[in-house]
C-alpha cells in the first residue's frame, strides 16, 4: 500500500504526440508532484511491457482518491484509453467521492461534454482547468492540488485508512453519516466517505458527539463484523492523543514487525496509545508492565536481567523482530533515570528505544541523547482527564455496539 497521502492518477493520451502539449505537461507533473504527499498513478509508471493493461489500469483507478485528466483532441478522437478512464474516473466520483481535474487542451467544455466519456451528468463536480499555456496550468494545479491535503498530514493518513477498512462498505449508510459529521466538522477534503468518516472522528476526538452520531447511526455501525467493530472503538479512544505529536516524538522504525512496550510510567496504557498512534496502529503492540525503575542504581543491571528473563528473553538470546520501547516515569531523580535507561540500553541495544514522560524539558537530555542517540526520545504527558473521558465514551460506544466491556 502507499505511503503516500493521496493516489493520483493520470490520465492522458500523448503517445502519438510525444512533443506536444499534453505530453509537456504530463513531463511536468511528474516532475513536480509526487511524494510524499501524491503517489502517482501513470500509465509509465504502473504498466511493464509484458503486463495486461486493462488490469494495470484498473487496479491504479481503483487505488485512486484523486486524479487528473489531460484532454486534448487525440483523447477524444482516438483513445479508447482516456475515454475508458475518464468514464471509470466519473463513476468513481459519485461511488465515493473521488476528486476529478480536467485539463483541456485545445478543445472546449462542450467539446468534452459532447463525448461518450462523461456521461449524462456532464462536468457535474470536476474541477474545469482550461490550458492556455504551460506555466499558468501548473501554477493553477500547484494551487488546487495542495487543498487536497491541508486537512490530513501524513502522521495521520495510514491511521485514518486503517481506522476505514473497520467501516461497513454501505455507501448510502455511510452518506447519512458524513452528512451528520460535516454539521460538526465541514468537508473539505476529497477522502472516500468511509475515510471522511474515520478522518472527522478522529478529529473531533472521542467526545459526545461522536458517540451521538454513532447511536444516532448505529445500523450503520452494525455492518461491520464485531471484531471490526472492537478494532475501530480502541483506534477512536486513542484519538485523545495528537498522532502528529506521537510520531514527530517516536519516529516510526521501518524494520519494525512487532512492538512491546516496558511501561514504567504511572499509565500502563498511555504508554501503549503514544507507541500505537506513532507507529499508526499498524503492527501488534503488547505491555509488558516491569513496575518501577529501582531507585538505586546499584543493581540495575541485575534487575534488567531478571525482568527479561521473567518474559522468556535471557540476556544473551537474539532480539526478537521489533522494537522494544521503555517507558520511563519522569518523576525519578535524573541520574538514577539516565543509569536506568543505560541499564536496559546495555541488555538489548538493537531493540529498545527509551521513552521519557515529562512535561518540561529533561535537564539532562543531552547525556540521555549521547548515551543513546537516536533511540531517546522525550514526550509530552497525557492528560488523565482525557483519558478517563475516552474511556468512559469508548464503554458506551461498546454498550451500544453490542461489544464486551474492554478488560
């Protein structure tokens, strides 16, 4: 799956006019949109020589939550191609609210009204860009295309579209549901309404009104399978904590497989949420509570020994895959914190990466950061009245949903 915040797809006709306008400005975007924020979807770039093209293509339509189309005459005269995508693309935008730009080239609106690719509802929602010459297109793309990612960041894209896939594919159920949420929270990103609906939750966090329109739509919730169910009740209790917050202070590892957290602050399961928002809920996350970290700092060692030895894991065994996250309580005195977390980082360096909960600046970060470089990592506390309220919203929300009280 991309990364990316947005599927792009492009779609033209310049192959028997590889000098041309619409093949300059195809150069053009490719140049200059791409990631992180567009995944572009182009024929050049998804199809090989030897692959069915039909299939090619519309596996990149069926990726795409946006797209633009450059259409010249050669596109409506003589390419079954373009007006093959721009139909599929016109279906898309009412199926689940794709956005459509259509450049033209040399030709007018009703030229393109006129063809068989747009369909009885005409230019109904595309974005109209007529071509005039190169640099204004571009400057009035580089315009539009950034508001199609003003309202999510890419700390947030992969939680949002796994929070989706938990959502009931009833595209009238899931109409009702954004109109409901835009009254909260206007629209203005061209997500696909089961993404929206996971978005603007998000945003709105876990208050009453998302749990109004939950019950005030609770067939539409009842679609998914209860295990889905659970999965998106748990992603929008952690929505308290800011996921753009969570992965600026613990970066996401890209060898990560399976992730542990040692939580020895006072809130087992804060420590969980940060690591779970930042690593976008992607892979499992297990606690392994190991209670206080000794204030002595004599024997530490000796303490961390024994802690990995009580979940199967001696000191001299191979990492398991994954990181392995220590959470350490900021109210320790700081030497005994900074002898605590050089303890844990001598039993297993290749894995532990080394949280610290405290709302100030550590005042010896800079000897944490040295004994551990990159694996320090200091983050801001979580409120306990959050927490609570979320907890309390996320036991209705289960109520409601015919789900078990979390344990």
């Amino acid at each position: 799956m991309s990364e990316c915040l947005w599927n792009l797809f492009l779609s033209h006709s310049t192959g028997k006019a590889p000098g041309g306008e619409a093949a300059r400005l195809l150069d053009r975007l490719l140049r200059e949109f791409g990631s992180p924020t567009f995944d572009l979807l182009v024929d050049r770039r998804i199809i090989a020589p030897s692959d069915d093209w039909k299939r090619r293509i519309d596996e990149g339509l069926s990726r795409a939550n946006a797209a633009i189309a450059l259409v010249d005459r050669q596109a409506l005269l003589d390419s079954r191609w373009a007006e093959y995508e721009i139909a599929v693309l016109r279906h898309l935008q009412g199926a689940r609210g794709l956005r459509l730009y259509a450049v033209l080239i040399g030709i007018t609106r009703k030229d393109l009204e006129a063809s068989d690719a747009v369909g009885p509802d005409g230019l109904r929602d595309v974005h109209v860009i007529t071509y005039h010459d190169e640099e204004q297109t571009m400057a009035e793309l580089h315009e539009q295309l950034p508001r199609l990612s003003d309202d999510i960041t890419d700390a947030e894209v992969r939680l949002v579209r796994e929070l989706a896939r938990c959502l009931p594919d009833d595209h009238g159920g899931a109409v009702a549901v954004v109109d409901a949420l835009e009254r909260a929270a206007p629209r203005t990103s061209p997500l696909n309404v089961r993404e929206f609906i996971a978005h603007r939750m998000r945003k709105l966090g876990m208050t009453r009104a998302v749990l109004d329109v939950v019950l005030a739509h609770k067939v539409f919730f009842l679609g998914c399978l209860p295990d889905l169910r659970e999965h998106f009740v748990l992603r929008l209790e952690s929505s308290w904590i800011d996921a753009r917050v969570a992965s600026a202070h613990l970066p996401r590892r890209a060898d990560s497989h399976t992730t542990r957290v040692l939580a020895a602050c006072a809130r087992d399961a804060s420590a969980v949420q940060y690591v779970r928002e930042a690593t976008g809920w992607v892979e499992p996350c297990a606690v392994e509570p190991f209670g206080d970290v000794p204030t002595d700092p004599e024997g530490l060692d000796e303490e961390v020994d024994r802690s990995l030895e009580v979940w199967g894991w001696k000191p001299g065994d191979l990492a398991p895959k994954g990181t392995l996250y220590v959470v350490v309580r900021a109210a320790r005195p700081s030497r005994t914190r900074l002898a605590a977390v050089e303890a844990w980082h001598r039993a297993r360096p290749d894995v532990i990466a080394v949280l610290v909960v405290d709302d100030t600046v550590d005042p010896v970060a800079e000897k944490f950061e040295t004994a551990l470089g990159g694996d320090y990592h200091q983050l801001p506390p979580l409120t306990t009245a959050d927490e609570h309220r979320a907890s309390f919203l996320a036991g209705r929300l289960r109520e409601a949903l015919g789900l078990r009280a979390a344990s």
